[in-house]
C-alpha cells in the first residue's frame, strides 16, 4: 500500500501536500513543473524535466539588461509568477 493523503484547503481550492521524502525520492522542487493527467480513476502527477537554459547564447547587450531587470523587479517576477 502506498502513502495515504486527505487534501487541505488552500484558499478556495484543495491541495494535496508532498512531503519532502517524496519530493527527494522524485527529484523534485518546489519550482518544478508538474503534469497533471487522470485516467477516470487516478490522478497521475509526472516532474516535467525542463532544459537548461544557457544564458551565455545570449546577446551581451541583452545579458546585461536581462541582469538588471532581475534585479530591480526580481521580487515582482516572482509575485506574478505565482
């Protein structure tokens, strides 16, 4: 038998909570990407694996504003994010 969860209210929705182990064992973070599927009867959560991104490909000029951008509006970025 598998692990056994109740859903927690989260505003006006419900959440199911992954406990760290789990999350270790999937080698998964809070900020990964998670497929949602069902197939009528279960639900099927699957890590979306996402390439990295290779930041020195980028224009100089654009580096550097990206870099500046991130600093002032990093915080909003993340807020919006969510």
């Amino acid at each position: 038998m598998g692990m056994v969860k109740k859903l927690s209210k989260t505003g006006t929705s419900y959440s199911v909570i992954l406990d760290k182990t789990l999350m270790q064992l999937l080698s998964i973070t809070p900020d990964t990407l998670l497929e949602v599927k069902t197939d009528g009867k279960s639900l099927i959560l699957t890590p979306i694996v996402q390439p990295e991104r290779d930041d020195s490909a980028l224009d100089p000029k654009f580096q550097a504003a990206l870099a500046k951008s991130k600093r002032k509006f990093g915080t909003a970025y993340k807020r919006l994010a969510e």
